[in-house]
C-alpha cells in the first residue's frame, strides 16, 4: 500500500518536469539538425542550387534572383490556391457520400496547376540558361549531365 501511495505522488512530478526536460532537446535549439538546417536555408542566396560551382557576374547574379524572386511570389498564392484544393478533397473524402462531379472538378483543377507550375519552372530554366554565356551553359550542362549519371548509379544498387 505504501508503494502504491509512494508511486502516485511521484507521477505529478514526472508530468511537471517533462516540459523543462523537453526544453533541453537538442534538436531545435542550438547545434540540433534542425538549427544546422535553419542557418543552412539563412545562408541561401536565392541562386537555384544547379548554378553552384559556376562562375557567374554580379549583374548575371543580380538578374537571376529577380526572375527566382518574381517566381517566388507566383509560387506562394499558388499554394494557397493549392491548400484551398486539398482542403476541398479532405471535405470531400470524408463526406458521407462522394461527389463524383466535384472530385472530377478538383482532379481538372489540380492536373492544370501541376501543368502551370511545370510550365513555369521550365520557363524559368530557359530564362535563366538563356543569360548564361556559351562556356557557362557548357559548363551547366556538364554539371546536368554528371548529375544525371549519378543517379542512374545510385538506381543500379
């Protein structure tokens, strides 16, 4: 009885001491992967990772984060369309009946964004490929091509 009693008055003091104990993770705070991931992203130049190792001018610099950045905007009310979509689908999933002319409706909607996105990530590319000079797109499809080898030698194993 004792030991009952013992062990019943020690359980409100495991649940006040989980907060502080969850404080001391090191996942989020300093040194954890996350933080590495966060000083990683804060480090980002808004240059597409495909141009890394290419030597480019500061006005080529310059004109490529503006066409990323004006990208960016584009991007960010297309995923506020996008989570609109999946918030219909989600309502629609667990309806007591589905509604096989709106569920057409939000597959028509969601195959023509993925299409613009698709469009416009192409569109960039050219524009961006476009302002490189002769040797830098050289040099960009050689990166593209050695790329593309290492992931069919990753496929293989």
């Amino acid at each position: 009885m004792r030991n009952k009693l013992m062990m019943l008055s020690v359980i409100p003091a495991l649940f006040l001491t989980a907060p502080v104990l969850a404080d001391k993770d090191k996942s989020c705070g300093e040194g954890g992967k996350y933080s590495e991931m966060k000083k990683n992203h804060k480090q980002h130049d808004g240059m597409p990772r495909m141009l890394k190792g290419i030597d480019l001018t500061e006005a080529q610099k310059a004109e490529i984060k503006t066409l990323v950045e004006a990208q960016h905007q584009d991007k960010k009310s297309a995923m506020k369309s996008h989570w609109q979509t999946h918030k219909q689908l989600a309502e629609l999933s667990f309806a007591e009946t589905v509604d096989q002319a709106k569920l057409d409706a939000i597959i028509a909607d969601t195959a023509a964004a993925q299409e613009k996105r698709l469009a416009d990530r192409a569109q960039l590319n050219n524009q961006i490929f476009k302002l490189l000079t002769p040797e830098q797109q050289q040099q960009l499809q050689q990166k593209m091509a050695e790329y593309e080898q290492k992931m069919q030698d990753r496929k293989k194993l």
